[in-house]
C-alpha cells in the first residue's frame, strides 16, 4: 500500500462493512415486503371466503383484518389465532339446502328452506291460497344440494315450470326465500345486496270495495291522517256509481292527495273510455285494469284515446314475456308487476329494467301477504321508475306471524330494514300459539 494516500486507506477499510449492511437492509426489505404480500394474499382470500361462508363473524372478522392490517409494520407476522381463522374459514364448504318446507300460516302458505350452514329463509304465497302447497313441495328435489346465494341458476332450474298460476306463486314464493338467506348469508339487507337506489319508498293506501260511496269519503281522509298522500279505489264495477265515488273522494282531500281507481277489469270498452275521461277531469293520477287483460287490443286503443296513464296487464301470465308484447303494442302506459307470482324479485327487477328502457314506470301491485310486502318494498328499492308501494287496508287482518310488519311514517314512507335478508322475523310464540295441527 506504499504511495496510499492516509485518506484514501480510511475509505477502503470502510467501503465493504458500508457495502455489508447496505446488503442487509436490501435482504431484510425484500424479506419484509414478500411478508407484506403473502399476508395481502391470505387476508384478501380470507375476505373473500368469510363473506361468502361465515356470515356470522363477518363483521368481528373485518375488525380483525384492519388490526391486522395496522400491525403489520411493527409485527409483520400474523398471530397464531387470526391464521387459525384464516383455515378455519378456507375449510369451510359452500352453503348447501338441506330442505325445502312448506307450511299454511293464516290461509296462506309459508315456504322454509333451510341449509347446512343453519341459515334459514322465508316467503310466502298468496293469502287464501293453502291449495299451493303442494305446489312448492314439488320443487324441492330440484333445489336440495344447491347453493341458495347462487339465486339465479336455482331459478333456472325451476322457472320454466312456473310461468304460470299457480305454478308461478310457488316458484316466486321460493325465489323470495332465497334471497333472504343469500342477505342473511352476507349479513346485509336484500335491498342492498341487488343494488339499492333508496332507503325509503312512498305508499299508497288501497281500499277495499266498499257498499256506499261515503265510506271510501271516511277510509281517504283517515288515511291522510294516517300518513298516506296517494289512495286508490277499489269501486263498485258499475262506471256511474263509480264516477260517483271519485267526484266525492277528491272533493274530500282536495288537489293535494294522489288519487287512482282500479276497477279490476270490470268495464266493456265503451264504459271505460267514458271512466277514463271524467277521470281526467278529476285529475287522477292512473287507471289501472279497467278491461280485462286478456283484451291486449282493446287496451291499445285506450292506451291512445286517453291522456291519464293506463296501467294493465297485472294478472296476465307471461310475466316479463307478457310485458314485452304489451309494450310494444302501446297497450300500457305504466307496466305492473310484483313479487308474489311473477318470477319473486328477479322478475321484478327484469320487469323494471325493461320498462325503463321504454322511459315507463312500473308500479308494484300489492305483496298478499305480508312476508311478500317486505320482499316488494326491497324490490322497490332497487329500481327508480316506480312511484308507489301499494299498501292494502284495513292492512291489520293481512298482518300475522311476524314480528314487524310494513309501516308508514308521518310522511307516508315506508322505511327500508336495517335487518340481514329481508327482515321478516317470524313471531314463533305467535305460531305456536296458534298452530292447530303438525304434520
């Protein structure tokens, strides 16, 4: 080293111990960051895995992952018991049904179908109609072994059996139960897992058929009372005495109550285009089922001759097929539907989309039960061009076997749960109570 520079030697004895740890810091940020990625990769398999199969720790595992995440600078290693959670939940099998039941509650039947993860969903059929029973039990062996999240390919495998009634209550009724377990399932409302677009609808009240025309005078304003800013008519069938009870019913509330009349087809053409028109006068706000809606032809010619919206074609069979033809016939202005017998939730969102597509609204006739009014209020939710949840009353005799039941506020919305699924708990002490014979 004769002719080194004293500075120059001081440089070189330092160079490898620097060039040593410059190493070392490299190796340990590579070692770091393949820990950072591996614990990314098992958190984000796990999330994956726990929404879909472990609803119940959903929300205590979320809070773990975030602690997870926080830790991982100063312990890039995750704990022993948050790994065990991480195999406990890869090994966990996807949700199955184990069973699909049927029972009558009131006059209506119940549908229960059940898994082997102990998620169980509900709907419902039509009130008055135990004679579905059988109907439903029909579909069982088609489902069991399912994955009931997988909502649309069970559907698939039973829909075409179902287009009409009463095959169609049956299947819609099914279709409902497995929504509510796939919300129950990832712990969160069905109105939120098919895309929410609000968290509160407006409601109408919609009568009975009354005697004399100063009852639905009483019914509208304790309505308005109540809460309601839109009433509907049922009326007596003859067009006389129906213009009759209109006159008198907005004469009552005045121009600032939503007002519409369904005759449920009970018109020839002649009588219900003179309806129509003093309707007009009386600015109401649709005109549901005034002929029947079999009569697509004599629909289009009202459709026309009519400036209040037509709303028709809600017992039709068909469902979403049958929509279609009246729509591009100009046989209806406001497309119906609803979850009880047209396909369950899905059909009414198919229904919504296609109406919308046509810059037309899609009111929802009412639920018939009341498992089926809370599955119309998430469909509702999901879709803007409807105006109003259709509300039957006196609503209490349609109103058993839970614990909550659809309600309007002061305002006259109904407000969405907050609730897993649908949010219809069964009141088991009430059925208990009151079940007259076990099978």
């Amino acid at each position: 080293m004769s002719g080194t520079n004293p500075d120059q030697v001081s440089k070189l004895m330092l160079k490898p111990p620097v060039l040593i740890l410059v190493r070392k810091i490299k190796s340990s940020l590579r070692k770091w960051l393949n820990i950072t990625k591996n614990i990314n990769k098992q958190l984000h398999n796990l999330i994956l895995t726990t929404m879909k199969n472990d609803p119940q720790s959903r929300r205590s595992f979320m809070k773990q992952s975030l602690a997870a995440s926080a830790g991982v600078v100063a312990a890039p290693l995750i704990s022993p018991a948050f790994e065990q959670e991480i195999k406990k939940a890869q090994a966990k099998a996807p949700i199955k049904i184990t069973d699909v039941r049927c029972a009558i509650m009131g006059n209506s039947p119940v549908i229960r179908i059940t898994t082997d993860q102990g998620i169980e969903g509900y709907g419902q059929a039509e009130t008055a109609k135990p004679y579905l029973k059988p109907f439903v039990l029909f579909y069982k062996d088609y489902l069991v072994g399912e994955d009931p999240t997988n909502v649309e390919r069970c559907m698939m495998k039973i829909r075409r059996m179902g287009s009409f009634k009463p095959w169609g209550a049956a299947v819609s009724a099914i279709e409902i139960a497995l929504w509510d377990i796939a919300g129950k399932a990832l712990s969160i409302p069905v109105y939120e897992l098919i895309g929410a677009c609000r968290d509160k609808v407006p409601a109408y009240a919609s009568s009975g058929v009354h005697s004399v025309v100063e009852e639905y005078v009483d019914e509208v304003l304790l309505c308005r009372e109540k809460g309601y800013r839109a009433y509907k008519l049922h009326p007596f069938g003859v067009p006389e005495k129906d213009v009759e009870a209109c006159r008198a019913v907005r004469k009552a509330v005045g121009a600032g109550m939503a007002l519409m009349l369904d005759p449920t087809g009970a018109y020839d053409h002649r009588q219900a285009l003179g309806v129509g028109r003093r309707l007009e006068e009386l600015g109401f706000f649709w005109y549901e089922e005034p002929i029947g809606d079999f009569d697509i032809g004599g629909y289009a010619e009202l459709c026309r001759a009519l400036d209040i919206p037509v709303l028709a074609a809600e017992v039709l069979p068909g469902s979403l097929y049958s929509l279609a033809e009246f729509i591009v016939r100009g046989a209806t202005d406001i497309a119906r539907g609803d979850v009880y017998w047209k396909g369950g939730i899905t059909g009414v969102l198919k229904m919504a989309r296609l109406a919308e597509a046509f810059g037309m609204k899609l009111e929802l006739h009412h639920g018939a039960s009341p498992i089926m009014d809370w599955a119309n209020l998430h469909a509702m939710a999901a879709f803007k061009n409807g105006d109003y949840l259709e509300i039957l009353i006196p609503k209490e005799p349609l109103d058993y076997g839970l614990k909550e039941y659809v309600q309007i506020d002061e305002e006259g919305f109904v407000h969405l749960p907050r609730k897993p699924g649908l949010g219809a708990e069964i009141d088991w002490d009430f059925i208990n109570a009151h079940t007259v014979f076990k099978a």
